[in-house]
C-alpha cells in the first residue's frame, strides 16, 4: 500500500488530468467511432461479451476543464491547490454506492488525505478543506482527480450546491450495447457509417454489429463475413477504410489477406502469397496501399492495384526465434504521402525500430525501451503514435504501466532510450494481493488532445489521462 499510496500523492503533480473507471469485464480493445464516442468490448466471458458504445465525459471533449468544488476554508487564495477525490461503484443497471472522500490541508503544515477512511500524512502547504458528496449514472468510475485551478474560483461563492452532478460530469455513459457470443479480440469501427466489425476466437471469421439509431439503445448483430477454410486459423486481424465503399482488411496469416466489402460481403482483393506466417498487425495507408506486419517483425507492403505484387521491408535485427512483434502507424497531416510517416515496431524483449516505408533498407532508428521481463508473453503488445504530438510513441503490454516515448533524438544505436513519461496507475489500482498484477491490455490517443491517453488493464480498469510536460521540454 505505501507505495499506492506515494504514487497517488505524486500524482497531483504527474498529471493534468486522471480519471479511472471499472468496466463490468475487462477490455483489450479501445476504438473511437462516430461522434467521438469510445466503443469497448470483453474478451473472457463464457456468457456473452458485452460490446458497448460509450459517451465520453464532456470534460474530455473539451479544450479546457473545469472543476466543481465543494466547501472550502483558506486564509489565501493564491495559495489554493487541492484535489477532489471521489469513488463509486456501478454497473449498466445503476449506481450501486457513493463514497464522499475528503482531502485536509491544515495549517501547522501538514496533509491528511482521507481515503476510504485510512490516513495519510505528508509536507503539506496552505490550509484548505475541500469536500464532496457525488451522484453519478454511468458505467462505473473508481477513483478520479481533477485539479483545482485557483484562477477559476472565486473564493466563498462556491458552496455544496455546486458540487451537484460533479462526477456525471467526469463519466463514461453507455450509448448503446450489444452480447457476442465469442471473445472479441479486436473491433473496428467502418467510417462514414453506424457498422463495427469484430473478430476473435475460435475461428477467423468475422462479425459485422449495426448500432441502432438515437432511439435504441442496442448494437445489433447483422451477419457474419466467413472466410475460406478458417476453421482451426487464430483470430483475424482487422482495420477498415471507407474510400471507395466500406472496406475490411482482415486475416491471420500472411497467405491469406484479403478485402472484403462490409456490406455486399463481395471480396474485392487477395493479396499474393507471401508465406504463412501468423499476423500481429495489418493496416490501410490509404485506399490502395496496405501494410501488413508478421509476428516475427517481418513487415509487408502491398498495392491492391497490383495484386501479385508484395514487398518486403527491411527486416528486425537478428533475435531469438521466439520473439514476437507488433507495429503501429501513424497518419500525418493532410496532404503528405502516407509512406512518408514511419512504421514503428516493438517486440516483445523491448525492442523499438523506427522505419521510412520510401527507404526500406536500413532502419530510421533503433532503440530499447526500458520494460520489465524483456521476452515475456506478447498477448497484450502494443505501439501506438500520438496523432497531435509530434515524434511521440506509446507502449504498453509488459507490465500494468504504459512508456510514452520522445523519438525525435532516437538514432541507429539501439541503446535504452528513457521514457518522458509512465503512467503507472493501473499497477496501483489493481488485484491488491487478491490475484495477479493487473496487466495493461490496450491504450490508444485522445484523437485531439496531444497528451490524453485511454488505457485499459486486465482487472477491468479504464483510465483516461493527461500527464504535465515538465518545465523546458518542448511538444
């Protein structure tokens, strides 16, 4: 628990924003979809997989945040700076509990923060009492903290009043849902329409979800797309585009890609064989180019003008036969050519490589990330670029924490590079002691916002976070 506990005092200068929440079942996957809504979905149920469309809270749609506050006493605004903390306990039936947690500044110059009526003490600064009673209807929030700002209070005008709908405010809000009756390992939303597309065990199959219109709240099943001899084939892996017509790029191995239209299910495309090889990652870099990626870090581009055509790019630096990999891409700025962004690679020991799609024979950069229990499982493997920071990678799947990585200084040298940050919540909100570490399963980017991250834990944990650039790092 002390260490829990340092971490949770550490945080009020860690980060921006923390929100965190419990999803009735834990959750690999984390997809932005139409409206900027938030699609999750569980993988490990033997009685149905919920499949849900989430509103995000309106603080994470907007550019500034804004904090409601209790009761407070202080000799000194200016030297105001607290913390409102406040957990619940729901499901998609309701609100089950609320527990009002209060935050103690006193003046001798010491902290009391009460949490779940344990206290803790540490240096403190100004005196000052903050307090909240919350209601929410959500899916379900554990802990959450926001900042107070003291230029946005005006000093003893607030009162309990204010504090009301505070956390409804700060929570996730179920749109709609739906039951798979298989594990969903992977879930796409198709641009430009109301389909998901899933995939995962038994088979390689794939299963395309309507969500129903303003009045009904379920996603529905529509039809199934089966694909050519998938019995006994691992699970399909997906990615969707809506240029020509709502397309699915999916397999699980490298001999059997293909393209099928969502709707007519006609399939459009199949790529040349180019071996049989298990799939880690595939992707569309635009209408006609795709980029697959192979467990053993090889990398594929094909051009669906030429179907017989599959061009290998550069390959991993030399490691042991059981290390796996994993990619992730990014998408520029308008207007740049999508081969011009670099591919990222991360395997499984800790390994990043950078590489230029327009000069596949050596690597842009080499480095090594500093995880724990380098050559572990690579279930949960995951890289992801920051859409509005530049040069900026997440990685995430060693452990309960996710590394965010600065590559703008990275060359060909392969040493360790040093994260710029570590999100280390989940590690901290998890078994307790009742059952393994919580292991981060996904996270992805908050489309806009250049530092806000959603990442998820097999415990059932969902957090949203926003970590502080400290003082003289640009970005």
């Amino acid at each position: 628990m002390e260490a829990a506990d340092e971490w949770l005092l550490q945080s009020l200068r860690l980060y921006r924003d923390l929100h965190t929440f419990e999803l009735q079942a834990p959750t690999r996957l984390i997809e932005w979809a139409r409206g900027s809504r938030v699609c999750v979905a569980g993988y490990g149920q033997s009685d149905g997989n919920e499949i849900l469309q989430l509103i995000p809270p309106p603080t994470l749609l907007t550019k500034e945040t804004q904090v409601g506050v209790a009761a407070m006493v202080a000799p000194d605004l200016s030297d105001l700076l607290g913390l409102i903390f406040s957990e619940t306990r729901s499901g998609l039936g309701g609100l089950h509990e609320v527990l009002p947690v209060a935050v103690t500044r006193t003046w001798p110059g010491t902290e009391q923060l009460w949490l779940k009526g344990k206290a803790h003490k540490s240096p403190g600064c100004c005196p000052i009492m903050l307090s909240c009673s919350c209601s929410a209807e959500s899916l379900g929030c554990g802990h959450f903290i926001s900042r107070c700002v003291n230029e946005s209070i005006s000093w003893g005008k607030r009162t309990h009043e204010n504090s009301k709908g505070l956390c409804p405010e700060r929570d996730f809000k179920v749109e709609c849902g739906g039951f798979s009756e298989r594990p969903v390992y992977s879930l796409k939303y198709v641009p430009d329409t109301s389909l998901l597309v899933t995939s995962g065990p038994p088979d390689s199959s794939l299963q395309v979800w309507q969500v129903s219109a303003e009045d009904s709240d379920i996603i529905k099943s529509v039809s199934p797309i089966e694909t050519e001899n998938d019995t006994g084939q691992s699970w399909a892996k997906i990615a969707t585009i809506s240029a020509r017509a709502p397309w699915v790029l999916h397999s699980s191995r490298l001999d059997r890609v293909q393209i099928t239209e969502v709707e007519s299910r006609k399939n459009v495309y199949t790529a040349a064989s180019g071996g049989s090889e298990e799939l880690s990652s595939l992707a569309f870099l635009d209408c006609n180019t795709l980029l697959l990626c192979c467990t053993t870090g090889r990398l594929c581009l094909a051009d669906i003008r030429q179907p017989q055509s599959l061009v290998e790019a550069v390959s991993v630096p030399s490691a042991p036969c059981s290390e796996q990999w994993c990619m992730g891409t990014r998408h520029g700025a308008q207007g740049l050519e999508p081969s011009s962004q670099p591919v990222a690679r991360l395997s499984n020991r800790g390994l990043l490589t950078l590489t230029d799609l327009r000069k596949t024979s050596e690597f842009l950069a080499l480095a090594k990330a500093r995880v724990p229990s380098p050559g572990s499982g690579a279930e949960f493997l995951c890289v992801s670029w920051a859409p509005a920071l530049e040069g900026c990678l997440a990685i995430s799947g060693f452990d309960g924490t996710v590394h965010v990585y600065d590559t703008q200084s990275w060359d060909s040298s392969g040493k360790e590079a040093e994260p710029i940050f570590v999100h280390k919540g989940h590690a901290f909100g998890g078994a307790g002691g009742s059952g393994d570490p919580p292991l981060v399963t996904v996270h992805t980017w908050h489309l806009q916002k250049p530092r806000t991250l959603l990442s998820a834990a097999s415990d059932g944990s969902l957090h949203v976070w926003d970590w502080v650039q400290p003082c003289g790092k640009g970005g």
